[in-house]
C-alpha cells in the first residue's frame, strides 16, 4: 500500500499538483517511510508550502498586474517543470556518485559482486547469512504471531550489517534503507505486507550513532520457484544492487 502511495505521490509532483502530493509525502513519512522522507525534503527544497515559491514568480507577476492571465499561466507551467527538471537532477546525480563510491558498479545491469560492501553517503551494508526456506526458523521466533507464508510462497531471513559513516551525534536506522529481493524474472519481492511478523533481532528495528555498527535480520517472502539473483538497496532516490551469493 505505501509503494502505491509513494507512486501517487510522484506522479502527482510529474503534475504539478505538489500540495496533494505533499499530504501524502507527509503521511508516509510520518509511518516511518524513508523514501517518502527523502521526496518530501526535496520537494520542500524548491517548493516551500503554502508560499510564494511554490508558483516561482507567478504571484508576483499576478500582484503587479504586469502579464496577461494567459502570459501568467504559461510562466507557472514553466515553473512547475523547472522544478521537475531540478529534483530529476538531484537524483540523477545522487545516483552517480553512490555507483561511482562503489567503483562504478551498482546499477541493475551492472550489479555489485557478492560479499562486497554496498556503499552509500550517509552508511555501508554487507550481506552476511542467508536462509531459505526460513519458514521453520521464522515461525520459531514468535509462534503466537507469526504466521506462516502463503501456499507456493515461502521466507527468506538475510542477516545485514550496517556501518554508520554520520557523524558520532547524528544516528543511523535500519529502516533508512529499502531492502528487496530480486529474482530470476526481474520480479521484486518484499515482505508480505503483515506488520505483525515477529523478527529478532529486527534490523529496521535498529540503530547505531556515527561511527558504529548495527545488524539483525530482513525477512523478505518470494515463491518457492523463483531464483534470487540480486538484492536491491533503496535510499534516498539511490539504488543500489548487489549479486546475491551462489
């Protein structure tokens, strides 16, 4: 539900419609969502709420009584995709200098090696154990919560570690970032959408201050006939991939 909303809200921004779109930013990252974090920063950067900057100098021109509504109109549009252009570049670039951090490599087509560091700005990861199936070590965890994984599905446990390059005051989470797996078809999978799978320790649930180390458990749920072949880290408008190991 909330990669839905996430994509509302993006497209949303692509229509100029950034107060709507900022409700839902607001909303997702109040629950905690990284990403949406991340888009609301940047669409606060060049479109302050409720001010004149969010129609760059159209109110102006509308006081001074200089252009014609239609003149008006047209500035606006160009306001709009102004900012488009801008937060695309912010991206874009923020997505170089993560595969250039990490040699180069990261994109989907050009993954990093497995048992590689994943670096990003603000914290490094590395992919330690894998388990699959971890059906029977999962519902070990909390046998009164947890559940186990629909028919032909089944999990997966990846134990993470992340290393906080912030500063000694500054902390980091391990829900910064988005984990998936990827598999043989391209598919992207995640956890089953319940927030009552009991996971210890959970990595999300975790935090170290710069200079320091965390790590815990990702459990993620994939068909039982499906290859992994990649994970996907998400962070900040960055994506990196990393080789799964044989």
């Amino acid at each position: 539900m909330q990669d839905e909303e996430l994509k509302r809200a993006q497209q949303l921004v692509s229509e100029g419609q950034y107060e709507k779109a900022r409700q839902i930013l607001q909303r997702l990252a109040f629950q905690g969502q990284p990403e949406a974090q991340q888009l609301l920063q940047q669409l606060n950067s060049f479109v302050p709420p409720r001010s004149t900057a969010q129609t760059g100098g159209c109110a102006f021109l509308t006081t001074r009584g200089l252009m014609l509504v239609g003149s008006l109109l047209t500035v606006c549009i160009l306001c709009s995709c102004v900012v488009l252009i801008a937060i695309g570049l912010l991206a874009d670039s923020a997505q170089r200098e993560a595969e250039e951090a990490n040699d180069g490599r990261g994109a989907k087509d050009n993954p990093i090696p497995a048992n590689e560091v994943v670096k990003f700005k603000n914290f490094n990861i590395e992919v330690g154990d894998i388990i699959r199936p971890a059906d029977a070590r999962v519902l070990e965890m909390s046998p009164a919560i947890n559940e186990e994984a629909a028919e032909g599905m089944e999990y997966v446990l990846v134990w993470l570690r992340m290393e906080c390059a912030r500063d000694e005051d500054e902390v980091c989470e391990g829900r910064d970032v988005r984990t998936r797996l990827v598999d043989n078809q391209g598919t992207e999978w995640g956890r089953d959408g319940s927030d009552f799978t009991v996971i210890e320790p959970d990595f999300a649930q975790r935090e170290a201050a710069g200079g320091n180390s965390l790590e815990g458990w990702k459990y993620f749920v994939i068909r039982q006939d499906r290859q992994m072949d990649l994970f996907k880290f998400s962070e900040g408008g960055v994506d990196l991939y990393i080789e799964i190991p044989r």
